[in-house]
C-alpha cells in the first residue's frame, strides 16, 4: 500500500506558484539593485555592498526567530500561511521604496535610506513571507514524494520568474521613461504581480491539523513547545541542517554572481541584452530538469545519488564555462551553462523535501517537531546568500575601479569580471558537490527507523 496522498494537482501548482512572488522581489533585487544604485542613483558600489553585508547581520537573527514565532502560531488558517499573507504587503511596499530613492537627498542620507528599506525588505517582511512559505510544505502533506514534487514545481515558476524577469526588465524600464522614473514604475508593477500571485497561493492551500501532523509519533500528541533558546540549540546539534544551510548559501551566491552578468555582458560580451540569452541558457534547463527530478528520485530510491551526480555534471560544466569564456566563444558559453544547469536542477526541486527530510531527524533523534524553525534555513540561505553574493560582487567592482556609465573600463575591472562571472561560479559548485557527498539524511533517517521499530 503506496502513501496517503493529501494533494490535488492545483494544489501543487498553486502553491508552487507562490515563488512567482518571491522572485519578483529576489529577481529584481539580485539582478538589478546594484546596478541601479551605482548607474541611476550615483552610490558607490563598495559602500554599498558594505552595506548589504551590514543588513545581513540583522538577517541571521530574524529567521531563526520567525521559524519560531511560526511554530508558536495557532490560528484558524494555521500556523505558517497568516505570516505568509500578511507579511507580503511589506513586501511590496519595501520592494518599491528601495527603487524610489529621492533624487533630492544627499549621497549620506540616501545610504541610510537604502539601508533602512533594504534591511526592512529582507530581515523583517521577506523573512516571515518566505519562512512560512517554505514551511508549508511540511504543514499541507505528509507524503515525501508530494514533497518532491512541490518543490520542483515551486522552482519551475521560480526560474521561469526570474528568466522573465532578467529578460524583460531593461527593455520595461526604457518603455517607462527610463532612469529613475522606469525602474520606479517596473518595480511597482512587479510588487502588484507579486501581491496578486501571493494571495492565490495562500488560499490554494490549506495546513493539515495538528493531530494529523503528529501521526506516527510516540505519544500521538501535538508537537512540544520549546524556547528560542532551545531551538538554537536543536538546530545547531543537526549536522544535516548545517550541511543545508550551507548549501543554501553557497547556491545564493552562485546565483548572485551569475546575476552580475549584465556587467559582464556589458563591458566584455559588449552587449547587455545577452544577459536575456544567457537566462534562457540557464533557466530553461533548469526547469526542464525540475520536470524530470520526481521521476529520478522515485527511480534511485532517494535523492541523495541525483543530487550528488548532477552536481558533478555541473562542475565539470562550469569549468568548461570557463574555457569557452576565455575563448571568447559565446555559443560554447550557452551550451555548457545549459549543461550545468542541467546537473544543479535536481538538488534545486528536491531542497525542500530534504529539509523536510532533515526536519525528520530532528524528530528522531531529540523527539521534538519543530518544522518552522527548520524552514528558516531556506529563508537564512536566500537572503544571506544572495546578500554575500551582491555584496561581494560591489566589493570587486569597487575594487577593480569600476567607472559608472563608462563606454570601456579599466583592464583591473575586466579581470575582476572574469574571476567573478567565470571563477567564482566553478568553485561553488565544487564545494556544494563535496557538501552533498556528506548530506545522507535519508540514510540516517531510515536506519533510526528501523532501530526504533526493532525496540517495539
């Protein structure tokens, strides 16, 4: 007898949909801000990643404690959706304000202003939203291969959001004027979309009850409460939920430093439009793999041996990236970024379900549900991540004497383009590969199992 299967097939896909919100906020933000702030709103861009570095010290704190605050929750529409919704208003209103900088502020007081909303945006209202969001799907199924499936979907409309997005964003804030004007009017428009598309995904859903949820525990009841403090303490005694964290993070970066490209494509492609054709190249793998990844989780018992081989796809594949870079050959560019994409798209589908799958070992091993908490690695890894990798990337710029609107620009910035859209790519995808080789939840979560069933 297969598992019970608690879905409909608009479920998934309106909870996948979801993501659609949250690219339209982490597409925007990735892809464009710096650009934005160093060639519309005349900021430094070391002092700006300075300061994306800063906000993230906010974020680490603020994810653990919503994950908490969310399994503390208990409201008619459960624990993690109420955050979910509300949470996205913020959202948007953030997502705005930080494309509306007034031109009449001085270069410190515009600092400030960034900050303030950047901060807000990502370790208060994105945190909450993508925290709950994530955590559903431990709430709404029980079933792992519903889990798995999820979260492909969930990424198809992801990278489908963010492929949109990166293609059609330059050209959108010509038609609305360009400057300062365009990018205000693109990023309203994105946060309505996003608005709109978060509350269907709310109420696509709903949590299973909690007597449900604590089916096949030992004592059948409810999962006990704990502190912040304990929460910290559980978390940091998971080995799998440090391995994840980590491989969120380093994922983020990866995508931050690919999302630098259109510098790249700018200043030694000489075209920014190829940062459209190089989105296809990677998006459009992306979510023909996510289609496939159910199958080949099914098909290999588990997701450990698809994770760890597509990962070693991908590396060899970002390192031939990089001597087609230097060959200066476009079409074998594409194609190796089509292929890398293609080995990282399964990890990307089935994040969740290990999360959930860690989640579980907690369980196991310290008898306390806690599904909340465990989400806010995605959320951590997301903002941290990204922060990392658009911070680290204003870090070189400034570094290699990056000069805004310039026609060409200095050979120590043409190196720092290389090292930072070719290198650094390669290098985490490397050290991710080694990390999966270490990520064998499932293994531990099925020999504790059999264990427990023995001492019945």
């Amino acid at each position: 007898m297969g598992e019970r299967k608690y879905l409909k097939w608009y479920n998934k896909v309106g909870y996948g949909s979801g993501d659609i919100a949250g690219n339209v906020v982490y597409a925007l933000l990735s892809s464009f801000v710096m650009i934005f702030l160093t060639d519309t709103a005349g900021l430094n861009s070391g002092i700006v990643g300075t300061l994306m570095m800063l906000s993230k010290l906010f974020d680490g704190v603020t994810d653990i404690f919503f994950g908490s605050m969310i399994d503390k929750t208990k409201t008619k529409m459960g624990k993690a959706r109420p955050w979910m919704l509300w949470a996205y208003f913020g959202n948007a209103l953030m997502l705005v304000l930080i494309f509306m900088i007034p031109r009449s502020m001085g270069d410190t007081a515009k600092y400030a202003y960034f900050f303030i909303t950047y901060t807000l945006l990502n370790a208060v209202f994105y945190t909450a939203n993508n925290i709950a969001y994530s955590a559903l799907t431990a709430l709404i199924t029980k079933n792992g291969s519903e889990r798995v499936q999820m979260g492909s979907i969930r990424f198809i409309f992801a990278f489908g959001t963010s492929l949109a997005i990166q293609t059609i964003t330059v050209d959108a804030v010509e038609a609305f004027g360009g400057g300062a004007i365009g990018w205000k009017y693109v990023a309203i428009i994105y946060a309505l979309i996003g608005l709109v598309v978060n509350t269907i995904s709310v109420f696509s859903v709903k949590e299973l009850p909690a007597e449900v949820l604590a089916e096949g525990s030992e004592d059948g009841k409810a999962e006990e409460k704990f502190s912040f403090v304990d929460a910290l303490k559980i978390l940091a005694a998971n080995k799998f939920y440090l391995i994840i964290c980590a491989i969120y993070i380093l994922s983020q970066i990866f995508t931050a430093t690919l999302n630098m490209g259109i510098y790249y494509m700018t200043y030694i492609l000489g075209d920014a439009s190829l940062l459209g054709v190089f989105s296809f190249a990677i998006n459009i793998p992306l979510i023909c793999g996510l289609m496939f990844t159910p199958i080949l989780v099914k098909k290999l018992n588990g997701m450990y041996k698809v994770n760890l081989w597509g990962y070693v796809i991908a590396t060899v594949a970002r390192a031939l990236v990089i001597v087609a870079g230097y060959m200066g050959n476009i079409p074998l560019m594409l194609l190796f970024s089509a292929v890398a994409s293609i080995g990282m798209s399964p990890l990307q589908g089935d994040l969740n379900a290990l999360i959930a799958s860690c989640s579980e070992y907690t369980f196991l091993t310290k008898r306390k549900r806690m599904d909340g908490t465990m989400y806010s690695c995605s959320s951590l890894g997301v903002k941290i991540g990204s922060g990392i990798g658009t911070a680290f990337a204003g870090w070189l710029l400034a570094a290699g004497g990056y000069v805004p609107n310039a026609v060409t620009q200095p050979e120590s910035c043409i190196n720092i383009l290389y090292f930072m859209y070719l290198w650094i790519p390669m290098i985490i995808n490397l050290v991710i590969m080694l990390l999966l080789s270490r990520l064998k939840v499932e293994q531990a979560n099925a020999a504790l199992t059999a264990h427990s069933q023995k001492l019945e």
